[in-house]
C-alpha cells in the first residue's frame, strides 16, 4: 500500500474517532445539563442538580481525553508511525 493511501486512511480514522467523542461531548455538555434540572434537592446548600451535572461532565471530560489518546495510539500502532514510547 502506498504512503499516501496509508496516510489518508489514518486521517479518515483519526477523523471518526475525533468526530464521535465529540459527538459524545456535545451530548454530556447540552443534553446531560440540561435535563439535568429534572433532579430536585439541594447539597451545601447548592442545587444538586447542577452539582451533579459539573462533577458527572468532569469524569466524563477525562474519560474522553483518556479513550482518545488510546485510540490514536492504537491507530499509530496500525498504520505505522508510532513513535518511541
């Protein structure tokens, strides 16, 4: 396979797994938020579901950056250019 074609299917999969867990971000940041108004109570004398909102999107937010970096590790891995670990 050339390196030009290799490349171009590398991208096209960086591309997909970067368009998903955006996909996912936007769903944690404007969906999970907003009906997050649904939950009564209040914690500290806070509402809780803004507590839970903020702390439940932070994990989810690390959780992203965790599954990307292995997943472009593992298609570096794949195509060929991964560099010295």
């Amino acid at each position: 396979m050339p390196d030009a074609e290799r490349a171009r299917r590398r991208w096209r999969a960086g591309q997909r797994v970067s368009a998903w867990l955006l996909a996912i971000w936007f769903v944690v940041t404007f969906g999970v938020t907003y009906f997050a108004r649904d939950l009564n109570g209040r914690v500290f004398e806070w509402p809780f579901s803004f507590w839970v909102a903020a702390q439940g999107a932070l994990l989810v937010y690390l959780a992203l950056v965790c599954i990307y970096a292995r997943l472009m590790h593992r298609l570096d891995l794949e195509h060929g250019v991964a560099g010295d670990d």
